[in-house]
C-alpha cells in the first residue's frame, strides 16, 4: 500500500498565518480533504463546528497552543508546526498538551509520511 493511500479522504485542518506555507501543505496533503485556516479565530471556529481526522496547528502566529487545548476537547488529533521555536522545550510542550507529532516546517516534505504513521498506528489501535 503506498504511503498516501491511507490519507485518502482524511479530513485535516490546517491553521497557519502564512499562506506560503498553507499554500505548500496544500500541495503535498492533495489527496486529504483539507480546511485552511489562517488565523486562530478561523481555526477555532472550525475545530468547534467541524469533524476532523487531524489538526495541523502553526504554533506561533495562530496561537497554536491554545488551538491544540480547542482540539483535544473536540477528540481531535493534533500535529504541531513550527519554523521558530522548535527547541526541545517546545517539543516537550507540545508532547505534554497533547500533540501526537511535532514537525519543523524546514521538513515539510516529510508531512505524509509523518501523517501516514500516525494513522497507520491509530488503525493499529494505538492511543493518540
């Protein structure tokens, strides 16, 4: 089975102030049915009023922490973003609010395979 086949259909959010990189997560998730966001009003808005397999969430810019609390409430899975603070503090952070996956935004590219893994072992039965 390739890689993308399981996210086929996966209903993502992405919420991002910077369109470039909406634009770029776009292209590379083509096979997901995606919601752009590129404030935190509108990312709230849409994981309170929409069902979705998985959050990507920009940490700084959209206020990313408090979307990934948003998210949680709403049992849905969680991958942060981030091109600026993406020291290990953070990453801890992230891991410790509830994030399933951390993925610097240099390392775009890898956002499939990354989100096939984590889908992989949610139909494995793993916890997110």
């Amino acid at each position: 089975m390739a890689e993308t086949d399981i996210l086929q259909g996966k209903k993502i959010l992405v919420v991002d102030d910077e369109p470039d990189i909406l634009a770029t997560v776009e292209g590379i998730l083509s096979m997901c049915d995606l919601t752009l966001a590129s404030t935190f009003e509108e990312g709230k808005e849409s994981l309170e009023t929409k069902p979705f397999d998985l959050a990507i969430l920009d940490i700084m810019g959209v206020e990313g922490f408090t979307l990934l609390e948003i998210a949680k409430q709403q049992n849905i899975m969680a991958l942060m973003l981030t091109a600026h603070a993406h020291g290990l503090e953070t990453t801890i952070k992230s891991f410790k609010q509830g994030a399933v996956y951390y993925v610097p935004k240099a390392a775009l590219a890898e956002l499939p395979g990354h989100l096939s893994d984590i889908f992989e072992a949610v139909k494995r039965g793993a916890k997110p």
